[in-house]
C-alpha cells in the first residue's frame, strides 16, 4: 500500500476476510468501490460502511448447516449397525449478490 501499488479488486476468502482488507484499504486513504472493489464469500452481509455492504459470493450457509446435520444424524442412528462407508456429492447453487462495493473495471498500472 506504501508503494500506490495496489490491485484493482479484492476477491477475499471470506466477506470477514473482505471487510478486514476493506477497513485497511480506508485507513490508507483508498475509497471503495472508486480505487478499489472488494468481494468475499459466505454472505454474511458485513459492510464495508454503513449502507455498503461487501459483495459476496451466497453460498447458501443454512443448507449446508442442515446437510452436515442430518448425515451426522443419519450416521448416529445407523451407529450400531454394519454399514459401509459411501461418497456423497452434494451440489449447492451459488449465487454472486453483487453490490456497490464494485465499481467500474480500471486500468492496473502496476
């Protein structure tokens, strides 16, 4: 950030990852989405300011939380039976809930 090399977006792990890189990007003087956009995954809704919230990649935290349930539920009730283990694939729709904290694409002289 010393140096005014700085990309032209952020795509954070997490939006708590994405909003930490945004109060850094702030403190330096950096405006968002102007000089900057930010985005993060899991939808928790974090702003960057009030009234800005980070976009983020949905991916639908509830759904998961009840899928990992009720297969650890499945697996306690089949506990003391002999069971063989089987791969499960779970596909879940994401859903990219784009908000102002992206601007207009610019130009990276770095």
């Amino acid at each position: 950030l010393k140096q005014g090399n700085i990309p032209t977006a952020i795509f954070a792990s997490y939006d708590d990852v994405a909003l930490g890189a945004a109060e850094v990007l702030k403190a330096s003087g950096y405006r968002i989405p102007e000089d900057i956009s930010i985005c993060g995954i899991d939808y928790t809704q974090r702003q960057v300011i009030p009234g800005m919230p980070i976009s983020s990649v949905n991916c639908h935290i509830e759904t998961q939380v009840d899928i990992a349930i009720n297969t650890l539920l499945r697996k306690i009730a089949n506990d003391n039976k002999l069971t063989t283990t089987a791969v499960q694939n779970i596909n879940l729709k994401t859903e990219f809930m784009i908000t102002n904290s992206i601007g207009p694409a610019r130009v990276n002289n770095c």
